[in-house]
C-alpha cells in the first residue's frame, strides 16, 4: 500500500489482497504482475504469486490476503481516495468471500475516505453483491450492512463493539465506488451489464490500456434469453431487433447509467498505442450524455513527432492494425498489399511515436481533462 500515488485519479493505494490471472489482453503488461515478478518477488508479500517464462513474470492464480494492511486506512485521517486492491483483483476467482467481507468491514470503518474498487471479474462483484441482498432481504432488513460485518470489524480492529453497531449503514456503502476495466468493445459488452445491475454509489469504468474502439452507446449482453442493448452512460435500453421501449431504464430497479469514465494509453516496455480517434469518442460520448471524463495519458506512444529523432515510430489503424514504419513504404514495404485489402489508407491510419509517458503526457487534443463523479 502507498499514501501518495502516480496514479492520476486516486490518492493512495491500499493492497489487503494481491495477486491475480490473467483474463484478458489488457492485463498482458500488466505492472503489478511485472512487479511481482522482479523487483518484489522475495518479499513475502508477493512471494511465489507469478512464474518466470519467455515473456517475463507470469500470474499463477494464487492470491493473498496481508492481514497486516486490512486497517491501514483506519490510520489515515485526512480523506483520501483509495484504489483498493491495486495490486490484485477484490474479486479474483480465488478470492474467498470472507476476505471480500473484511475488505468492505473496513471500508465501513473509514467513512471519511472514498474507496475505488475496480475489477476485471463484473460477474463475480455482482453475485457477491446479489448474495449479501438475498441475506438482508431474508433478515428483513434489506438497506442496512449485515449484521455479519460487526464482528469481522471487531476482530479486525481488536476491540470490543456493541452488537449491532454496524446495522444502521446504509447498504451499499455511500463511500465506495465500483468499476470495471475494459480495453476493448468485448470486454465492455462482458463486463459493464454486470456492472450496472450491481448496486453502488458510484459506478465507473476504467477503458486503460484502450486497445481498441468501445461505444458505450450500445453495449450488447444477452439476458433472459433477450438480445438487450443499452446506452451504458444513460441506461436507456432495448431489446434487439424490436421497437420496444426500455427494460432498464432509469426508473426500472434503480438501474442507472455509468456515472465515470476513465481512459488510458499503455506505458511501460511492450506497451501498445492507442489511436487518438478511441479517445476521441470516448470523450464525445461523455459529453453527450454528461458523464464526467478523465483522460489519464497517452502512455508510451505519443503523436507528436520528436524534435531529436531516434524515436521507433509505427502506423496505427483505427481498428488497431499497428504497421511499422518499413512496412508500407513505396514501393516495397513488405504489408502495403495487406494495407491496401484492408482500407487502410491514410485518413484510417495514425502515426505513433515511441517516446515515453511522461514526453506524450495526458492532454487530448490540447486539453487536460480532469472530471471527476459527484456521489449520489
């Protein structure tokens, strides 16, 4: 855990629970595997959580709760907002539900800090959740914290509580927020239904490294043997191939739209670029529709071309075919045929330059944006 953090939408890290698998191309560089696997794979913290191969450190699926960090933001005073589980997943597959219950009794326990939790595992978050109402809802007391919280409080912190202390929280927890990371349109469609049927103050998704286009505007799940599509960031939706009105809109089970949208561009050795257009229109549909945007950076690769050159520099197609710069170089780059066949030509490609995080920075079209969701 760290209070102070480069990441550019949260304050601090806090990692009661590391490790993790990898699921899906986004997590192929992913940092804290690569950390686990070099510089902190002898501390015990992360010891035997990855596997050396070809490519580098690997994740095998092992997960760890560091019962010496679960009251570290009891610590911390001053509000801050917290990434929770920064360097693992709260919802990994082995992640026990009673370590997920010890994690939300903390988070209970700091009402003057705002939690983030994101995730790749949206359907596991949902059922964890749908597992706690079906629990309320048979205790009658469908709104309020299990009573269940109070003791792994207690056992937690080591003092003695009065039974019951914990009841009168509203459910869920106003202080924590909840996402899901999606580099491309199959990921969103995966992860982001499950989101926004999952109850939370604030729900967010975090598109970093952006590998490719995603249009919030019509996420496609399949549910009760209906085709539904939605506009994430309104929840109007409908029933494919129907006229239909909405199934999930705003005042139908208290489903509402995605309230945040953060995205990123890959950094670090064998990062990918991402076209500036998937930005673009990230940022147009959070616009439209009035959901906060937070652009976080363009990663290693800049647009800019360098002053100094020395600087590997690609093509970068809209649907994310990344050429090198020999590559279709007249008359004999050896994929302008494939170029050609794939209309590719100039307006659907970019040039990218391989300059480093901090030369490309974070500003999208001149402008650095910063916005940040307002509770409920």
């Amino acid at each position: 855990m760290a209070d102070g953090t480069h990441i550019e939408w949260t304050d601090a890290t806090w990692n009661p629970i590391v490790g993790c698998s990898i699921v899906s191309p986004g997590c192929t560089n992913c940092y804290a595997m690569k950390l686990a696997g070099t510089r902190l794979k002898h501390i015990e913290s992360r010891r035997g959580l990855t596997r050396d191969t070809k490519a580098g450190p690997v994740w095998t699926g092992e997960v760890r709760l560091n019962e010496q960090w679960l009251d570290q933001p009891l610590k911390w005073k001053q509000p801050r907002r917290i990434f929770v589980c920064a360097h693992g997943d709260l919802f990994a597959e082995n992640v026990p539900d009673e370590w997920i219950d010890k994690v939300f009794a903390i988070m209970a326990l700091a009402p003057q800090h705002t939690f983030q939790v994101l995730t790749k595992r949206a359907k596991r978050m949902r059922e964890y959740f749908e597992k706690i109402d079906t629990e309320l809802r048979a205790a009658g007391e469908h709104g309020y914290t299990p009573r269940r919280f109070d003791q792994i409080a207690c056992d937690i912190t080591r003092s003695p509580c009065a039974a019951g202390w914990m009841e009168e929280q509203d459910w869920p927890f106003p202080n924590v927020w909840l996402g899901v990371s999606a580099e491309r349109q199959q990921e969103a469609d995966e992860r982001i239904p499950h989101l926004l049927m999952t109850p939370a103050a604030i729900r967010f998704v975090s598109a970093e490294p952006l590998l490719g286009p995603i249009d919030f505007t019509s996420i496609c799940w399949r549910d009760d043997d209906a085709d539904i599509r939605a506009n994430s960031l309104t929840a109007e939706a409908w029933v494919e191939n129907s006229d239909s009105a909405s199934a999930y809109s705003n005042d139908c089970d208290g489903v509402t739209g995605l309230d945040w949208i953060i995205v990123g561009g890959e950094s670090g050795p064998g990062a990918r670029p991402m076209h500036p257009a998937w930005a673009r229109s990230i940022r147009d549909q959070c616009a439209a529709a009035g959901v906060p945007f937070f652009f976080k950076q363009w990663g290693a690769w800049g647009l800019e071309e360098p002053v100094f050159g020395g600087h590997e520099m690609h093509a970068l197609a809209d649907d994310g075919t990344l050429y090198r710069s020999t590559d279709l170089a007249y008359p004999d780059g050896k994929r302008r045929g494939e170029a050609i066949r794939a209309n590719h030509d100039q307006a659907r490609l970019h040039s990218v330059y391989r300059v480093g995080k901090k030369a490309a920075g974070r500003l999208l079209d001149g402008i650095e944006h910063n916005a940040m969701p307002e509770a409920r």
